[in-house]
C-alpha cells in the first residue's frame, strides 16, 4: 500500500510583531497536526521549510525530532529524471509532506510535476486547506471572480514586455477576464509603472500586497490612476514584498 501525499499550505510571509501569528492566523489547526505526525517532507526551500516546522512544533508537537525528519528539496533546477526518487518512500508505504516556499503548493510552484507522477503510480493526493495569494487577492481586487488567468512573470525586456501586456489586456477586455501576474519584487514597481503606463486608461489593476499580514495593503483603480499616483510619488509601499498584480480591461 502507497503512502500519502500531502499538500501543506505555507504562510505568505512572517509577521515582525509576532513570529507565530502568521501561522495560527492563516494555517488550520487540523492541517498542522496532519503536519506534525510526517517524518519526510519535499520542499521547495528547506530552510523555510524548517523554520515552519518549527512553528508548527510550538502548536503541535512533532512526531519526532525535527533533526530526524527528512526534507528532500524539489524546486525550479530540479530535473524531471529526480522526481520518481522523491516518491520512492511513498511507494514503500511512507506518508509525505509537500511543501511550497509561500502559500499553497503545485500552484505557480515546482511541485507540479511531483503531484502528476504521484496520480501516475496510483499514489493518494490530498490538498490540505490554506492561503493562496492568488486566490485572495482575485477575491479582494473586486475584478472578474468568474474567469480569471494567471500569467506569472511577463518578460524582463521592456519591448517584449509591452507587447505581452498589451496581448493580455486585449484578452481581458475581449473574454472579460482578470489576467493575474506577479514579479519579483524588487522590481515591483517598475512592472507597475509599466501596466499603468502600457494599458489603456480604464483599464482597472490592482496591487495586492502582503496578503494576510498586518502591512496588508489592497487597491484597485484606473491604470490612468495609477499613472498619476506614481508620477506625484505616491506609489504603494511595496518595495520588495511579495505582490499580485491584477487587470480587467472594459
């Protein structure tokens, strides 16, 4: 009999006030003791991985000794031909934990690929309930809920980037659809000086960031808003933290 693969949901980021606000706040009491009795995760970060058990353990106690616990790591330089090894223990009947860097993995994450090999050897999947960026910041933008798409990281060069942006904001006006990115951070506000200034005046975009934590900021307004936010400096305050970025062409 196989093990079980579970899908545990990751915090979105550590709350300075309270080290363990963050995980009493968005993670499920029942997840974490699910959390709490495995002896071998696969994750994208060990290290964050690490510091998360640990939380956990303050809550929960774990199973076992964190240093006796096994994190194998499967992140974007992982290749294919490693992953059957990553199941090898739960095809010997070993429970497993996956486990993204931030929020929900398998979801704009390297875990993916995992989680199909898992359904090809016959080996039970179970999501476990948790934040997702994505999903909250969909709900709190006030843009299209019904049909959305996400686009992940558009392209570097600034040329190549405007063309995407324009392809996407005509898909959204033409399918009515919320198209979604993110960016890395540090370059948070180039990318929205650049759908600001790219898309059309009325095209809506919100920012999302720090979702779930207490420096949380949400808005939604006019790219030709925004335009003038930025120009006047009065930008959001999201110099290297994590943010969603969200357009609905009407």
């Amino acid at each position: 009999m196989t093990g079980t693969l579970y899908l545990i949901p990751n915090t979105l980021g550590t709350n300075e006030e309270s080290v363990s606000d963050p995980l009493l706040s968005v993670i499920p009491t029942e997840v974490q003791a699910t959390t709490a009795k495995l002896a071998y995760f696969i994750a994208e970060n060990a290290k964050t991985t690490r510091a998360f058990l640990k939380l956990v353990n303050a809550a929960h106690p774990l199973a076992q000794p964190l240093q006796s616990i096994t994190i194998a790591e499967l992140n974007v330089n992982t290749p294919a031909a490693a992953l059957p090894a990553l199941l090898a223990p739960l095809l010997n009947g070993q429970d497993a934990g996956l486990i993204s860097e931030a929020g929900v993995p398998a979801v704009a994450d390297p875990g993916a690929n995992l989680v199909r090999l898992a359904h090809e050897h016959g080996i039970q999947v179970r999501p476990l309930v948790g934040p997702s960026s994505l999903l909250l910041a969909v709900m709190s933008s006030g843009l299209n809920g019904q049909s959305f798409a996400f686009n992940g990281y558009l392209p570097t060069d600034a040329e190549q980037r405007t063309k995407r942006i324009k392809a996407l904001e005509l898909r959204s006006r033409q399918e009515k659809q919320t198209q979604l990115f993110i960016e890395t951070p540090y370059r948070n506000s180039a990318f929205l000086e650049a759908l600001s200034t790219t898309c059309q005046a009325n095209t809506l975009i919100c920012v999302a960031t720090d979702l779930t934590l207490p420096s949380e900021t949400i808005k939604t307004q006019t790219a030709a808003r925004w335009k003038t936010a930025l120009a006047a400096n009065k930008g959001p305050d999201f110099h290297k933290k994590p943010t969603v970025f969200l357009l609905l062409a009407e």
